[in-house]
C-alpha cells in the first residue's frame, strides 16, 4: 500500500537552530510532493511543492526540500529556526497515477522551538 | 489561492444523529475533497467530490455513512450519519486549484461524538 512515512512525531529545537524532517514515500511512479504546516490554532498552509525540475524547492519562511529520487525521499529544512516556527508539518504524497486529487499524508512532526 | 469556510466549526452531538458539514470556496474549483483528521493522527481522504458526478469514496468509507453533495462548483456538504464516538474527528474541506493544481484546506469542523 501507499504510504509516507515522516521520521521525527516530535522535534524540540532552540531558536537559531537547523532543522531537518524527513519524509520518505512508497511508491515506484511519478509523484508531486508537498509539505504543509499548520500553526496552534491555524488550519493547514502549504509550504513548499515539488513537481518536477531541481529538485531543490524553497518555500515561503526559509523553508527548502530536496527531492532524492533514488532514496523515495523529501526532507525539510532550514537553516535557522525561529519560535514563531513552532507548528506541526505534514509532509504529503500525490501519486500521479491516481490524478491530481489523492494526497497521502504522512503522520506529521510537531516541532516546538524553544527561545 | 483560495479561501474556504466551513461550518460548522465545531459541534457536539449525539450518538445516532447525523450532521452536515457545509464547505464553501470563493472560487470555482472542479474538484473538492473531504479529509478525517482523527485525535492525534494524520489526515485521511473519505472521497473525493466533482460537481456532476457522484462522489468517489476511499476504502473504508461508504456513501450511507458519509453521504456528500456537490451541487455547484463553489459548494459541498458532507453528512456523517448515525454517529458513534468513533467519529469524533476534525472535518477537512479541500479543493484542488484549476490553475495551480495546489490543494488548499479549509479550517476544519470538530465534531465530538458524545
């Protein structure tokens, strides 16, 4: 079955940190990959997309990830986290095959940044 | 992107009842979906729903249960019937932009089943 699977369920970090998330899928075909955020109180955002060309996508607030095709892999980073960081991030899966509708989330992180 | 409003935005009801769950876009969208987001776990898609057409369930979710209507590109209800507290859970609206073929949500319903 098709699946995401995100490493981290929580993540603490101090401000000024680096911050990396995993995010691995299963499934050999082509795929759009997302990550989305939702902050306390917020209802989900979309943060970053791949869908084809460099692999290396930048988001909104310093975010960026990098798509590994080889490792089935769309890690999150940034290089300096701050406390209004401080969110639960899901990464999500859209298997081609199926269309531009389904997406697969992963469980998600919560990330708290500590000042 | 696009703005959507759901409503209710919270509710409690009572085992055996039935609620409906109304999601409206500021835009034309062809596609919506609506998502479970169950206490402490991720997001699952009931079914997708495309105005004109009937809904598409995925598994373990059935019409009877969750019966959902789309009757306008702009709008869309989903029903979840004869609750039990396994329903409790947030409903998610979500349309999948023509253009940018991004998937915007909307800010949930939390329904306690009591």
């Amino acid at each position: 079955a098709q699946s995401v699977s995100q490493h981290n369920h929580h993540v603490i970090l101090s401000e000024a940190a680096s911050l990396e998330l995993g995010c691995n899928y299963s499934y050999g075909g082509t795929v759009n990959l997302f990550w989305y955020v939702q902050y306390p109180g917020q209802h989900l955002q979309l943060l970053l997309k791949y869908f084809s060309g460099d692999p290396l996508v930048k988001g909104i607030k310093g975010f960026e990830a990098e798509f590994i095709k080889s490792k089935f892999s769309f890690n999150l980073r940034k290089p300096s986290v701050q406390w209004s960081d401080t969110a639960e991030y899901f990464c999500a899966v859209n298997p081609l095959s199926g269309g531009y509708n389904k997406l697969i989330f992963g469980a998600g992180t919560r990330l708290a940044v500590h000042p | 992107s696009a703005v959507i409003s759901q409503k209710p935005s919270r509710d409690i009801c009572q085992r055996g009842t039935s609620l409906t769950i109304q999601c409206q876009v500021d835009s034309q969208v062809t596609m919506m979906f609506w998502y479970r987001q169950q206490p402490g776990q991720s997001l699952t898609l009931i079914a997708t729903a495309n105005q004109g057409s009937e809904a598409t369930y995925e598994s373990g979710f059935v019409i009877d249960k969750f019966p959902i209507s789309r009757p306008n590109l702009t709008f869309s209800t989903l029903t979840v019937s004869n609750m039990s507290p396994e329903d409790s859970s947030i409903y998610l609206c979500s349309v999948l932009s023509d253009i940018s073929y991004e998937q915007y949500f909307g800010p949930g319903t939390r329904l306690t089943v009591t």
